[in-house]
C-alpha cells in the first residue's frame, strides 16, 4: 500500500515533473494554442510558489488533453502526465483491488462526466458490437441515484429506468427488481447499463450487487456494470475492507470517483477508471491534431488537478488515508448515538459518515442554521448531515445541545 512522502519529496517529484514539461517560459513552443497563465496577473516569480507545487503547476498551465494511460498523449506534459497515471493506477489497484496494469482512466472534469464517459462507452459497444438500436439499450440503477444518470440518458439517447428500493437499507429486493428489470424486457429492452452506487448522495446507501448480477444474468440480455463511487470510493474501501463493489467484482467493468468530495481536492477532479479494452469505444479519430488523439468527453483540462490529487494522498499515505476516515466515521457513529438518545429519525449505513435525517423531526430554524441539505427543496422529507474535516465532535456538539433544548 502506497506510503506516505514528506513535504519536500511531494515538491521535490512535482517541480521534476514539471521540469519534464514543455516550458512555455524558455523554451520555443510555437504550435500549440497554449501558454503559462497571464503574466501580467499571475507572476511566475512569486517567491511563495516555489513552496506551492500545485499553484506552480497551475501557473505553468499543463494541458492533460486526452487519456494517459494508453500509451501515446501529447508529449508536451510528459512529466505532469506521469502522475496523472499513478494517481489512476493507485485508485483502481491499492483502493479498489484491481489487479497490476490492467486499468485505463483520468482525471475528469467531476463526477458527472466520469458516469457519462462510462455509459457512452457501454452505448458505444453495444451500437458498435452488438447492432442495438438506441432504443433497445436501457440504463437503470437505483431510485437514489445521482441525476447524472437520467442525464446520461438523455444526452445519449437511451432510456433511463430508476429501480425502487425500500426497507432499512434503501436496497432492491429480488423480487422488486426481478419485476422492474422484466417489465423492461417486455417493453422491447436487449442490452442493459446498470449502475450501483458506492454510497448515494442523499443516503449514502450502498447497493445490493449480488441481487443485481444475480437479477441481470437471469434476464440472458448482455449487460454492464459501473459502479458510482462519486460520493464514497474515498471513504467506503477504508471502512469496509470486504467491499463487494469493487474491482475484485468481475462484473464491474468501470467505477467513478471523485476526489473533490471526500478528499477536499479542488473542484474539477472526478476520476474515471475503467479495465483496458473499453477506451476505444470513446476514441475520437478525428482529433488527429491531438498526439494519441482523444478519448475522453472533456477535452483539454489542467494538469494541475491531477497534481493536487496525487499530494493529497501522499501526504496521508494509505494508513494516514484509513486513520482520517476512522476519524469520520467514529464521529458519526457519536452523532448517532446521540439521536437515538433524542429518539430523532434518521438513516445511516454503518460504514458511512451520511447520517439523513427524518425532516419531521427537526425544528426548521435549526435546519437553516446548520445548512442541512434537504432531499427536495419544495417539500423535504430528509434532512442531510455529511460528517467532513471541519465537522468536529465539538460541533456536533453543539447541533445536540440545539435539538435537546427545542425538546
Ligand atoms: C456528487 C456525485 C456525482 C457527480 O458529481 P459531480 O462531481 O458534481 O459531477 C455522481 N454521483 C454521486 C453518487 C455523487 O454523490
């Protein structure tokens, strides 16, 4: 498991790799419609930058246009581009179990469009392989999912079918999905792209894969399996070490993350992970102009953010990693007990740092002081509470304090 480094190896393997970059400063790059960030607004000689590796490669301004880890990418930002690859195969190996080398992936613009690449490609097999029509391909997953899927659907052109879930973990049952999953078939549906989720955003429910497999195989259609690790895939791995979702599961072809979630790293860091063999059906010949040409949706995007997610995890290193999200995860389990005390509603799954909220049960001022997310913001049923760095003990605290004095 990947180990923690110090300060100045983080600095000293970032300013290297961006040393092995084209230098837009010194040297004579003529072609490429890109250059460092402004002068006139972002000097380059700052004395601090020379301490902030992530902010150097900002003002540098890598391009990582394209996907790393298929061999041929603009050799420009050789340097930068190397991280970027190891922070796609630490993800699929040392979080997710996949096995050595086995695994394409980048760094993409959030979440969003690492599940729209994953569902594109699958659409793209499926048309290209297989002769389906548009309409005979059905997405599904949970009715918990994030919107990205309907929005997939959408831009995709093929339909999209939210599962039901009920009960103590907001799970599918056989029997409700065997039903869901069939009145899809009768409806003229061959080629299925199922989604389960890592941790949902309003629950932080996990779903049942073995039900989901099992269901899917019965039907005889061909299908895939990509796992939303959006929300979870930084926490869920480090709190549950028997994971069934991830790549040790031979169904599951694809998983999202996202590291500016959990992992506080800036926006524009979702990450996209898929076993080889599968970018092709994402592959954009007529980006020639591109070295290694284009397989991903965004198109040129800065190096930077693959920069910041690699210093992130070594700073911690995995024992570092799994410590911080005990830390959250014990904090949850505090703020549980205290309201089973209070005898307020909530969901929560044993492994994750959601605690949900009945709405019911919580006065609306207390709700607006402490930004509780609702499900719905017209008419709320659940109030959502995410146990992050900067909600302490202390401050959890003092939202009990708030609840037993309104009792
Ligand atoms: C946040 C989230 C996404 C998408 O996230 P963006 O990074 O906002 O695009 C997808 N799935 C789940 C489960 C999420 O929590």
């Amino acid at each position: 498991m990947w180990k923690k480094l110090e300060h100045a190896e983080i600095r000293k393997t970032i300013f290297d790799a961006i040393d092995q970059n084209a230098n837009f400063y010194k040297d004579d790059v003529f072609g490429v419609p890109a250059s460092h960030l402004d002068s006139k607004v972002f000097y380059q000689d700052e004395p601090f930058l020379k301490n902030a590796p992530f902010l150097a490669t900002m003002v540098h301004n890598p391009n990582h246009i394209g996907c790393h880890t298929l061999g041929k990418s603009e050799s420009y930002f050789s340097g930068t581009q190397a991280i970027e690859r190891e922070v796609i195969r630490l993800c699929a190996e040392e979080i997710l179990g996949g096995e050595k080398g086995q695994f394409d992936g980048y760094v993409a613009s959030g979440g969003t469009e690492a599940n729209l690449q994953a569902i594109w490609i699958y659409r793209n097999y499926f048309l290209l392989e297989l002769n389906a029509q548009h309409n005979e391909i059905q997405l599904i997953g949970s009715s918990d999912c994030h919107y990205s899927m309907p929005k997939a659907a959408n831009l995709l052109n093929i339909s999209w079918n939210a599962m039901s879930v009920s009960g103590e973990k907001r799970n599918w049952t056989k029997e409700s999905l065997t039903k869901e999953i069939q009145s899809c078939v009768a409806n003229g549906k061959k080629y299925f792209i199922a989604v389960a989720n890592m941790m949902t955003t309003m629950f932080g429910s996990v779903d049942d894969i073995h039900i989901l497999t099992e269901v899917l195989e019965e039907t005889g259609c061909k299908f895939f399996i990509h796992v939303d690790a959006a929300y979870g895939g930084f926490l869920y791995p480090f709190a549950h070490a028997k994971n069934p979702l991830d790549f040790r599961n031979p169904h599951i072809s694809s998983i999202t993350l996202d590291a500016h979630k959990m992992v506080q790293a800036p926006y524009g860091t979702g990450i996209f992970l898929m076993r080889k063999g599968f970018m092709k059906y994402a592959v954009t010949e007529e980006a020639s102009y591109v070295e290694g040409e284009d397989s991903t949706i965004i198109g040129s995007r800065s190096g930077a953010n693959a920069i910041s997610i690699w210093m992130i995890l070594m700073m911690y290193g995995y024992y570092g990693w799994q410590e911080k999200v005990a830390t959250l995860i014990q904090r949850t389990s505090w703020l549980c007990d205290r309201l089973d005390q209070l005898a307020i509603g909530y969901f929560r799954n044993e492994y994750s740092n959601i605690v949900t909220l009945r709405a019911a049960d919580i006065p609306a001022d207390i709700a607006k002081n402490y930004a509780l997310v609702p499900d719905n913001h017209h008419e709320a049923k659940w109030l959502k509470i995410v146990v992050m760095e900067h909600v302490t003990l202390e401050r959890l605290d003092g939202f009990i304090q708030q609840l037993k004095d309104n009792k």
